[in-house]
C-alpha cells in the first residue's frame, strides 16, 4: 500500500473547478424555507487567519451535512467592509480607501475559494458599496420617522488617536480604552446621532430567555450589559441645593443611611470643586473609580434623610458612578460591602437596620462586615418587624418623594462617526429649517472622493458638502459624520436573501419565509456589540411592518481562539501561522480537518504542526486504501467478522450523525476516523467481504465529507457512485446509540484486560485466550441493586433464591455492588455480551496473534467464573 502524500493541489483544483460548473452552493429563490446557516461575514484585511478559517470551516461543515441530510441550504458570505482600519492603511500609503478594501476583497475572496468553502458567491454583498449602503440610509431615515432617531447634546467617548466618537459598548477595559487601538478615552460634549435602542430594553432583556439555542455565557453578558434594575427613587435635600434624587434597590435599609454621596462628575460636585480646593484636587488627581478600595472628600454639606428626618454627611466619592443611577446615593454601611468600607474609612457610624429573619430577629453584628441579605427589618421605628420586601413597598409608598423606578445600564447608541470610510448619514443641516432628511429619490448619498486630511474628511469635501435645503432652497450643509459600522452589520443576513431587490432592504415574503438564521456562529466578543444590535434593529425592522420575525438568529455558536503555545495568534505578537501556507503544503482539507477535530467548536486550541502532519498523513492513508480496494479481487465471505465490521459502521454513522446535529465535530470526526481504522484492521486479518467493506469506504467518505470536501469528491467518484458526494444523500442507521456504546465498552474493556494481564504476567506468546462471559445471577444481583432503594441491599439480594445459594461468593459480591451503588449503570445482558464478544473475538486473536474462545459461565472453571462480573468478562490465558 502506497504511503506516497496525494496530489491534493490537483484534488482541490479539480473539484472546485466542479462545483462552480455545476453550481453546487446555489441556493434557488424558490426554496421554501431553506436551512439558513452562516458566519459573521469578516473585515477584509487582505489576508484570512486562522480564526477565520475556522469559523468559517464550521458552518461550511454544517451547511453541508444539513445538504447532504437534503436540506436547502443558504450559506452566503459577504464583507464588513466599512471601517476606520481602511481609512488609516490608505492615509499611510496615499491611496484610497475603497481602491484598498477592493484590493483586500479579491484577496481574501481567492483564499475563501482555496479552502473550499462551500458559499453562494451569487449572494455576495459588500457594505461599501452605495447598492449596500443606501438601505442603511434608507433605514434611518425610517426609524427617523418612527422616532428612534434624535440628534442631542452629550457627553460621548472620543479616542483622540481614531478622532472619532465610540458608543459605550466600544469602550474596553478597566482603564476605558478604545476598542480598536486600545488608546484610552476621553469625553466631550459633542452633538451626535443616536438610536433609541433603549426604547426596546425590557424586551430585549425579556426576549433573552427564549434564546435556548445560545450560550448562557454570551445570554448572561447580555443581561447584565442592559442592567436593568427595579427599585425606589427618592429625594434628599441637600443643604444649599435642594432636592437631589438618589436610586436604590434597597430601600427597606433607609433608616440605616449614613452618609450621602455624590459623583465626581455630578453637577453639585463641579460647583463645588470651583470653590474647594481639597474637592477640586479629589476630583481631578486622587478619584479613581477603578481603585482597589473606594475614596472620597467630605463636602461639609449636610443631606436629609426623607424617611428619619436626620442630617447626613455629604460626600463626594469615586465609587459613585454618574452613568449608573443619578450620579447620587444613600450610603448604608450595615448593608452593603463597599459603603461598608467606605464608611470605616471616613470614621461614619454603621447602624445595622435589617436582621436575618427569625422568630424574634436581633440585629446583626455589622462592626466588621455588612449583612447583604434581605431580612426583617429593626431599629426602623413603625417598620421594624416587616421583611425586606414588605418595607419596600410600604416605603416607597409613604415616603413623599419616593416612587417606583426601573434603571438600565443599557444607553442609546450612539452612531456618529467623524470618520469618512461609512455609511454619509443621509441629513442636511439648514439655519432656517434645521435638520432636514435627504428626499428618499437621491438617495444613496455617496461617499465624495477621499481626501487626505487629518481630522474628518467629510469636512475637508467642500463640494460634496455644500448643497440646497430640499425644503426652503437656502444654502445648506450635508452632515458630515458618517454612521458607526455596527449599523451595517446589525441587518446584512436579511440582505442575503435578495441582494438584487431594488424597492427595499429586501424582499419582505421570502425574508418571512428564510429567517431566522438557523444556525450562526462567530466570536464571542460580539456577545454585547454586534449582536444586541442585529437583535435591536430586527425588532425595529419587525416595527416597520417589514418582517414577522423579533429575533435574527435561532442557534449560536461561539467557536473558541486559535492559540500557539497557549497564547492568541496575533501579528503583533508574531506567533501566526499562514492559512495560505498551510494550504500550499498540505492541502485545504488538511487543514479544515485538524482545526475540526483538535477540539470542540467552542474550545481555544493549540497550533500543533505535528497534529497538521499526522491529520495529512491519515488523508494519504485513506486514499491509499480506496486506491488499493478491488471489489472484484476481495473474495473474503460474509462471516462473523463482516457482521462484526457492518455493526461498526452502523454504530459510527449513528454517533456521527447525533454529533453533527449538536456541531461536537471533534466527536463525529473521531468515529469516521476510527471507522477508516477498522476497516483496515480488516484488510489486515482476513480477506474482506466485498459489499462490507465497500459500504464501509463510502460511509466513511460521507462522514468526513462535510470537513474534507475535494478528498471526499474524489473518493466517492474513485469507488464508482454517480453525483457528487455534496449532493449524495446521508448515510442512515438504526442502531441505539446507547446499545452501541455498551458494545464497544465492553470489547475495549476485554480488550484492556487481556492486554494487562499479558503485560503483567510477561507472557510473550499466549497459547489461547478465554473470555468467560459472567453467570445469570450477577446480571440479576446487580439489577437489584440499581434499583432498589432498601437499606440493607446485601438482605434484600439474599431472599432471592438464585442469589442465594452461591452462598460467600454471591455475600461478597453483595458488598461489592453495595459499596458502588450509586456509580452503578445497567448493562447488555449475558446473551449479548456473548454475542458482542464472540463477534469481536478476531480483534482479540489479531492483536496478540492466539486463538480465542468466548465462554459461558456454564462452560468455564469454577475459579475463572467467579472473577467475572456484568460489562467485565472473566480472562484466562493460556501459554
């Protein structure tokens, strides 16, 4: 058998020429309801990365079983092409952006082809394109309409290296850096575009729940992104200033406020600094609201408790945020962990007002910690006595100024960028008439030619910027912020559905009928960025009257990084490897195979050169058996070793199949693997049957062909079937995945044994090796115990008759499974274990080259019988 490396350039070349003859991935506008798979289309840097090679292999794996399951399939890719990495690498070599991302495109458009993804490139889409970008305006002036669109005053994130605006999901880090260059953050007042995504908090946070077919972790950073919290608003007054509203969601631990607190941004906490130094030097030099410990400045000012009436100091402390709440809050020491500290700190008294609940409830001891827990309330005057929720309640009630509130973390998005490779945000700003929307018959609003400028380009493009009022005729300006790029990814999976429907975003009956995404998958640091909004602007969209459907995508996935030696491949660093290399020297399905069965989708795993080499190695080994299999030549008969090898690929067809279903590739790719080792085994020990190992060829070409396309069309044609192996319909089984699992339990367990005892004993050449299958009564113990709840298990089996006249033996057995008990699981029966084992018999006799014989217990030594067990046959070898 030839061990020579297959040609696999010639291969792939070959069967990618067939596919785009045959238009393979060509999904009809006339399916149905086609199964809709899909990858966060990429940035085009210009070359693909191992990241990308494996996202993108998952859903061609996917897409493809679900083909050859006979689905219609949509798997379209596309380009989020927009963005500032392409407006600073042609500022760099004096070029153009577009000219640029073009350029990328081609590129990484050719390296997609190499791998052999199986995409409708007839779909394609580019966001910088005016055909794209025009339904992003189009869109906004919509939601304009719709009052989700407001130009506002505020203070925004700017990164003064990018010379733009972030939304706040684009800040990073405890040291607030931006999220592309890692520059940290400033703020200014600027007057931006936003989206009232907040306008769809509460749905957007109850709708998580019915998200099953995401991962709790990217649900969980979902939540907690909106933060929503329910709780009291409610005034103090403030000596000097009045009332000034503070939230919290204790409010049941009022009695128990020991100092006020304010931001240092709040507006109370600028005046003052104007006039304190001590205030003004916190502020601006000590305040560290990422600090170990909380900090603050005592103001002098006094505030009113609304509910005892007493005066509290007013603070201004760095662990006060003015984003989260009102910028102000109610310290209560006794009953929170940081007011606690911060109240030790600055020697305020602690009062514990709330004890854990009891018949007669005491007061906890707060001196060294805060008891956090709701309770009964104490030292609360008339509300002493009630529990946490019952004061909650009755004080929101009774307090004057105190109202039931609900507070999200989440804000506005905030969608202006001074930037010039975007989406031109389609207004015209007039002194008489104001903001005013382009009429809808001039859009899309194309970008002008790129000037090489610092600061935002669109202001340098005097021309482009200077037009009528298309309401009065007076002399205007268009705006020139462009939109944040999210905007174009938050809808493209419903541009893929008609990428040529000129009357609107896309065709609303065939976007009712293909949607949701059935299965997308991507990284998981778009858990709150990308992937709340396409969530946001799917509802919105829904709003319009355009779409039935409230959520994009049914199924996530969030694959896991490609690491070298344990860190993240990145240039920076210089530990990447070329996906193009790999490809040159090994071969796409080389590649695409090691990534998928390295480890689960959503596991990091290591770059292993040697794994790439020996994952080539078994391919050639494949090919090498099918070119050496002639069906005419094999001769061997349809014995128990051929029944044996059948049941092996029925087994392996149904695990694969249930692993493909859950996308646990590494599992599914595990049994095709073992699969193609059996067969050889096989051809190893006798003369094959034919039929059998003919199926078993073609089985274990489908089962790897969804990630090893081009050797998979190759081998399915070299063993004689019609078609192509994408189109070929799945193999099918009917064997019980759990039955199965307890056959091969058992043969590897016998396997283990005989291979210890010879190991042990040092036996070089074993004569004979007997496998003694355990008697009835063992089977009939041991369903006993897994089933019954009795106490004394050992008296229980002993009322039974065949347990019991095996006297000591059946008594010590009765200790063992009693000390197991709970570990105990149910196992094949005595006649099938004899029939597992007497079928898989040539694997022990291949392996150690020495007859073997199967045994009932009837048929064996006392002595060998009584060291046989239910799943672990008894084991005598011969010398």
């Amino acid at each position: 058998m030839s061990e020579e490396e297959y040609d696999h350039a010639a291969i792939e070349r070959r069967w990618q020429e067939v596919w785009d003859e045959r238009e393979a991935y060509r999904t009809s506008d006339n399916a149905t309801d086609p199964t809709y798979v899909l990858g966060m289309f990429p940035y085009p840097s210009g070359k693909l990365h191992m990241g990308h090679v494996r996202n993108y292999t998952i859903t061609d794996a996917f897409e493809r079983y679900r083909r050859m399951c006979g689905d219609d399939v949509l798997h379209p890719m596309g380009w989020d092409s927009f963005g500032l990495p392409a407006e600073n690498a042609a500022k760099e070599r004096d070029t153009d952006p577009r000219e640029w991302t073009l350029d990328c495109i081609d590129t990484m458009r050719g390296q997609m082809k190499s791998m052999g993804f199986g995409y409708d490139w007839d779909r394609e889409i580019t966001t910088c394109e005016p055909e794209y970008y025009r339904w992003n305006q189009w869109l906004f002036q919509r939601f304009h309409d719709e009052g989700l669109v407001e130009r506002k005053a505020a203070e925004v994130n700017w990164c003064p290296s990018c010379q733009t605006v972030l939304a706040d999901e684009q800040v990073e880090g405890e040291d607030d850096h931006c999220w592309r260059c890692e520059t940290v953050v400033e703020q200014r007042e600027l007057d931006q575009w936003t989206l009232a995504i907040t306008e769809y908090a509460d749905e957007l946070l109850e709708a998580i729940d019915e998200l099953d077919g995401w991962p709790d972790s990217v649900r969980q950073m979902q939540r907690n992104w909106i933060g929503k919290n329910e709780g009291t608003a409610l005034e103090f007054s403030v000596e000097g200033y009045g009332p000034v509203e503070a939230f919290t969601t204790r409010v049941d631990t009022v009695f128990g406020a020991a100092f006020f607190a304010l931001a240092p941004d709040h507006s109370i906490a600028q005046e003052l600094a104007n006039e304190d130094d001590g205030i003004r030097r916190f502020i601006e030099e000590e305040a560290d609201p990422d600090g170990d410990e909380p900090n603050g400045v005592e103001t002098g000012l006094t505030a009113t408790n609304p509910a005892t009436g007493e005066e509290l100091p007013v603070f201004v402390a760095d662990f006060v945020l003015s984003d989260v709440g009102t910028g102000a809050l109610m310290g209560v020491p006794g009953h929170d962990d940081r007011d606690h500290v911060f109240a030790s700190k600055m020697g305020v008294n602690i009062t514990p007002v709330v004890a854990p609940e009891s018949d007669e409830p005491e007061a906890p001891d707060v001196s060294e910690s805060a008891f956090t827990e709701d309770g009964v309330l104490v030292n609360s005057d008339e509300y002493s006595g009630l529990t946490s929720a019952e004061a909650r309640e009755r004080l929101t009630a009774d307090i004057e100024s105190a109202t039931f509130h609900t507070q999200y973390r989440l804000r506005d998005w905030l969608i202006s960028r001074q930037r010039y490779w975007g989406t031109p945000i389609p207004v015209i700003h007039c002194d008489d008439c104001g903001p005013v929307m382009v009429p809808e018959d001039e859009l899309p609003v194309e970008l002008p030619e790129f000037v090489n400028t610092t600061g935002n380009p669109l202001d340098a493009a005097e021309e482009w910027k200077h037009v009528e009022c298309p309401d009065c005729g007076a002399d205007a300006t268009r705006e020139t912020d462009t939109m944040d790029t999210f905007i174009d990814s938050s809808w493209y999976y419903l541009r893929y559905i008609s990428p040529d429907f000129e009357d609107a975003p896309f065709e609303t009956d065939r976007a009712n009928d293909w949607m949701p995404v059935d299965q997308y998958v991507g990284g998981i640091e778009h858990a709150v960025m990308h992937l709340l909004y396409a969530r946001f602007v799917t509802k919105a969209i829904s709003d319009l009257g355009m779409l039935d459907h409230r959520e994009p995508f049914t199924n996530l996935l969030a694959q896991g990084m490609v690491q070298l030696e344990g860190e993240k491949m990145s240039k920076s660093k210089g530990n990447t490897v070329s996906p193009q290399r790999i490809v040159e020297e090994y071969g796409a399905d080389t590649a695409r195979l090691f990534m998928m069965q390295a480890a689960q989708p959503e596991r990091d795993f290591d770059w292993s050169e040697e794994g790439v080499r020996s994952t080539n190695r078994f391919l050639t080994r494949l090919k090498a058996t099918v070119d050496d299999f002639d069906p005419a030549a094999a001769d061997g008969e349809d014995d128990s070793v051929a029944r044996y090898v059948r049941r092996e690929i029925d087994t392996a067809v149904a695990v694969a199949t249930d692993e493909y279903e859950e996308l646990t590739f590494n599992v599914a790719l595990r049994e095709a693997q073992d699969l193609v080792g059996t067969l050889r085994t096989y051809q190893e020990f006798t003369d094959v049957h034919a039929p059998t190992f003919e199926r078993g060829l073609t089985v274990a070409t489908k089962l790897l062909a969804p990630v090893t396309p081009h050797i998979a069309e190759e081998l399915y044609d070299e063993l004689g079937h019609d078609g192509l192996v994408v189109d070929a319909e799945w193999p099918s089984s009917d064997v019980e995945i759990d039955d199965a699992v307890e056959r091969r339990q058992l043969i590897q367990n016998t396997r283990e044994d005989v291979r210890n005892i010879v190991d042990v004993a040092g036996i070089e050449e074993p004569e004979r090796v007997d496998v003694v299958v355990t008697p009835e009564w063992k089977y009939r113990a041991r369903e006993i115990a897994i089933t019954s709840d009795a106490d004394n298990l050992i008296s229980e089996l002993m009322q039974e008759g065949e347990i019991r006249e095996h006297g000591d033996v059946a008594a010590s057995y009765g200790q063992d499974l009693q000390a197991e008990r709970e570990a105990l699981t149910h196992t094949l029966t005595p006649e099938s274990e004899y029939e597992v084992l007497q079928q898989a018999t040539w694997l022990i006799e291949q392996e150690f080259d020495a007859p073997v014989r199967i045994l009932s217990a009837e048929e064996a030594d006392d002595d060998v019988v009584r060291k046989a067990e239910p799943g672990r046959p008894a084991i005598d070898i011969q010398e």
